[in-house]
C-alpha cells in the first residue's frame, strides 16, 4: 500500500505534467488534500511530505483537527462543504480560505463575523456550473450582481470560483463544465474590475484533475488520491 507521501509525490507529479501540457506556468495550480473523515495522524504525515492546505466539509470534524493540529505552522485551512447559518462565525475565525460560499446572506455573516486582527477571509462563489436540483450554488446568471454586492464586504478577498460539475457526464460535458465556468471568471474580471483579486478557479477532483487544468483550475480538490479509499460507512443499528 503507497504512503501519503507518495500518493502526495504522486498526485504532485501529475499537477505538474498537466501544467505544462497545458502551457501554463510551474506552481499556477495548488494542492488541495480533501481531508474529510480522515484523522488527524493522516494530515499530520501529509503535512510532513510538504502539504499544507486541506480542505474540510464538516465543521465540528474540521474544528476538532485544527484543535489538533494548531502546532503546525503553517497549516492552511479551507472550508469547502455547505454553510449553514448557524456556522458562519467559527468558520470565519477558523479558515483562512472558504469555497462554498453560494449566496450574499452567508458572505455578510462571514465578513461581520471575521476579526479584524485576522486578514480578509479568502473566499470562491460555488456556481452550480451544471444546475442540478441536488446541488449549492448560484447560477452563473446571478454571478454579476453578488459578485458586485461582496465586493463591498470590507472582511473578505473574493478569489473566484468553485464548481463540482456532475461526476456522471461524459467527458466532454465535464470539459465543458469546466470551460463554463472559467469563461464565467473571465467575464467577471472584465465586468467587476474592482471586486476583488478574481484569480483563482477551484475545481478538478482525483479522477479529473488534468482535464480542470487544462480548462484553467488553479486549486484542485483531492481526497482519494492523496489519502486513499474511504472506509465504506459502518451500518447503523
């Protein structure tokens, strides 16, 4: 069985063959290791072979790792799963960067509740790239104007945008997903100059990750190829 470290080495290597297939610059695309449901000692020996952003979907799960792990320097935290209300404040002192953020309700909560001893909460606007009934997110639609109404939260850096396109597409689809929602950050940049640094694309997972750079991602989310299969759940009683 591979060790985090070499799946880390692994995964490492294919972002950077991607790259420049793509034509784009060495170090433009992040790592991000998807570390949900995985215990602490998984991220520290990740941590260890020089990865240092992990992405998190449950709070309380996340809180207790970074409790755990808070003698790392350098740890970097992001939060990637749906926001409730009721979460906003401790994921605003808690991450320094937050994907899923899919409605202006929930970018005030974080910029209020964000300390002003922190620096700007980096955040990406989920997009429901394929609109699926099942899915977060705003529609591409709506992008201009919550783009331009975040821009005024004086507590956040808006970076972009994050999708999960539909798993089951061809690939085709899921390139074309992908290039929508790239095409979606390019005509943000021109139509709301000020809003933020709008330089970043969050998407690509495991089995697609070259496909995503290609189209321009600039983090990619992945969880089984750095930490392996989950578990399959335990049946309750």
């Amino acid at each position: 069985m591979s060790s985090i470290a070499d799946n880390i080495g692994s995964v490492t290597r294919r972002i950077q063959k991607a790259t420049l297939q793509a034509g784009r610059d060495p170090g433009s695309v992040r790592l991000l290791a998807v570390s949900k449901t995985r215990p602490p000692e998984d991220l520290r020996e990740a941590f260890a072979a020089g990865q240092t952003a992990f992405g998190e979907n449950y709070l309380q799960e996340a809180l207790e790792k970074i409790e755990a792990l808070d003698d790392l320097d350098g740890i970097e935290w992001h939060f990637i799963g749906p926001i409730q209300s009721n979460k906003t404040r401790q994921i605003a002192t808690s991450f320094a960067w937050v994907h899923s953020v899919d409605r202006l309700k929930i970018a005030r909560r974080l910029s209020e509740q964000r300390a002003p001893s922190l620096p700007p909460l980096n955040i990406c606007l989920q997009v429901n790239i394929d609109e699926e009934d099942t899915k977060s997110g705003c529609t591409v639609e709506e992008l201009p104007e919550l783009v331009s109404a975040i821009g005024e939260l004086p507590n956040l850096s808006l970076r972009g945008l994050m999708a999960i396109p539909d798993p089951d597409q061809s690939e085709s689809e899921l390139r074309s997903s992908f290039r929508k929602l790239a095409n979606a950050l390019k005509s943000l940049k021109q139509e709301c100059p000020e809003a933020g640094p709008l330089d970043t694309l969050s998407m690509g997972m495991s089995d697609d990750l070259e496909m995503a750079i290609a189209e321009g991602a600039t983090w990619v989310r992945i969880g089984t190829a750095v930490f392996g299969a989950r578990p399959p759940k335990e049946p309750q009683s």
